[in-house]
C-alpha cells in the first residue's frame, strides 16, 4: 500500500482508504461480523484512512465502526467523520453551532475514541454556505482548539461548492475536500480543479471511483441519478473490459489511485474479501494500453455529470 501527504495536515493517508456507508446496512443488510471482519481487512491490508458518518446507516455505521476498532491502537489509523447531514432520505441537515457540537459529541461515544483525526461539514450542497461560513467552521475550529477534532474539511458532490468556501475563508480554515464521482474513469472534471486546490493547500480526497456502481459489472442500481446515456457508454467500457479478461473495478481503482495529486480514493464494502480484492487490484499491472481503449469508448460521455443540492449550490448539467 502506497501512503500520501494529505494536504497540509501533516497526514500521511492510505491511497486507498475505506469507505464505511456500507457499514450501515444501507446498500444490503449487513451482520456486525461481517462490519467487524471488514474494517479489520482494510486495516491489515495497510489501509489506515477510514472515513464514515453519522448519517450512514442512521448512526449504525459509526457503531459499528466503533465496535471493529476496540482494541486497534488509536495511533495506527487516521479516523474522518462528519457533521451537517443526519439523514439524506428525509432531508435531515443541520450545520447550526449546537448540532455540529452535539454531533461530534456523539460521534466520539459511537465510535469509542477520544478525538477524531477529520471531521468534515457533509454535503455541503444542502447547506447555506453563508451558515457554514460564519456558524459552522468557527464552531469546528473551537473544537479543534480543544483537540477534540484534529483537522477540518468540506465534502459533496458538485464542484462549485467547494470554491465557493474556499474563496471566502482564511487559509487553512478547510484543509480538505472530499469529492466523488468525479475523478473516474467515465468524468475526471475534479482534475480541472486540482491546482486551484493545491494552490490553496488543500488535501483531496476522492471517492466513488466507480460512480456509485456505473463502473460495475452489476452495472447503476435502481435509484442511480445518471442518465440512461451515462449508464449505456459504461456498461460499454465494462463490457469491453469483460471481453478482455479484466474486471473494470481493478481498472477503475487502478486509474484513481495513479494520481498522485489525489491523497486517498475511497472504496467502500461489508464484505472482507471485496476489500481484500480491491487492495490486490493496486498490486496488478497497470494496464495503459487497456486504459487507452476504455477512454475511448467512454469519450462520447466524458464528463457528463448529474448533480443535486440546493438550487444555488448545483453544478450546470452536461450531457
């Protein structure tokens, strides 16, 4: 496993770092064995970036998490959470001073520690950014005074939101971004905003690297927001991946985790040997060649996008 400099926080983080949603049961139900068998499989595969949210499960990822880390030294893995949404199916989202307080309160009992490495303000896309800026991060940097948090980050899907904090804060007031599904195979539109980011000593952290199951051999579940176009040119590239004997998931991962400007690209399973599967994929030849005809075939959709949040919070639609 191969370790990164995240931003200026002084980590050295895992560049592929363990997802924890599907902790929570909320792609399939999940066994605490199965959670605990999982989180110690990242970890013994050299994977020591773990990030998870209360909103994952409903609070039930972060128990979990919390329950696979006893015993772990504290010292061995670099632990993010999150505050601001608590519920995405019922559009529960808070970034007020007294909610974020309460959340990381509650987020240090679930997951037994007595501090959290990142904590970041989830999907900003939901929130008044205007919040977030004069409530939210003052909030989180009393926190970190404190020591109870060690560093701060935004994360969420469109893009405009992140210079739309970046550009009204101090420096050093978010030292991370968490993107997904735009640094992949199919859209890598984060890769134009890689050196305004640098530029402001920002750690970035990418995750979905398969587009939420696009780049699958399952293919986009049901509740996919892609269009049909986005779904048919993937299942092409899978299909042609398929034909050549490679599943495009080591593809996928192999490409995200090959920029070097990228800390972390996270992966997230309940399943040991998936995890264990998507470790070994970094150890397989790169195959550029492959890589080649891949973007090729996915050209005529790069970079169409689908995006969410508050209307002012959205990116344009392309495709």
């Amino acid at each position: 496993m191969k370790y990164r400099p995240l931003g200026s926080t002084g980590l050295e983080v895992s560049v592929l770092g363990f997802g924890g949603s599907s902790l929570g049961s909320v792609f399939r139900p999940v066994t605490l064995d199965d959670a605990i068998a999982t989180v110690h499989a990242a970890l013994e595969g050299g994977m020591n970036f773990i990030d998870v949210s209360p909103s994952y499960g409903e609070t039930l990822a972060e128990l979990r998490l919390g329950r696979a880390l006893e015993g772990i030294p504290r010292d061995s893995y670099i632990l993010a959470t999150k505050i601001g949404s608590y519920s995405e199916p019922r559009g529960d989202y808070d970034f007020s001073r007294a909610s974020t307080e309460r959340s990381v309160e509650h987020s240090l009992k679930r997951l037994g520690v007595d501090h959290i490495d990142l904590i970041q303000c989830h999907d900003i896309e939901f929130a008044d950014h205007n919040q977030v800026i004069d409530e939210t991060l003052p909030t989180l940097h009393n926190l970190k005074e404190q020591g109870i948090v060690r560093h701060i980050g935004i994360t969420g899907l469109p893009l405009k939101i992140f210079p739309s904090i970046l550009d009204r804060v101090p420096p050093g007031t978010v030292e991370t971004v968490l993107s997904f599904c735009h640094y992949e195979l199919n859209d890598t539109s984060l890769a134009d905003l890689i050196p305004y980011l640098q530029e402001k000593g920002v750690g970035i952290i990418n995750a979905s690297p398969t587009g939420m199951g696009l780049l699958t051999q399952r293919g986009a579940p049901s509740w996919h927001p892609s269009t049909p176009t986005i779904q048919a040119g993937c299942r092409k590239a899978m299909e042609h991946c398929r034909s050549r004997g490679v599943d495009i998931v080591q593809l996928a991962l192999q490409f995200a985790c090959d920029n070097e400007a990228i800390a972390s690209t996270l992966v997230g399973s309940a399943n040991p040997d998936n995890i264990r599967a998507n470790i070994a994929y970094l150890d397989q030849p790169f195959d550029r060649d492959l890589l080649a005809e891949v973007m090729e075939i996915l050209e005529p959709i790069h970079n169409f996008n689908f995006t969410r949040g508050l209307p002012q919070n959205r990116d344009p639609i392309i495709g």
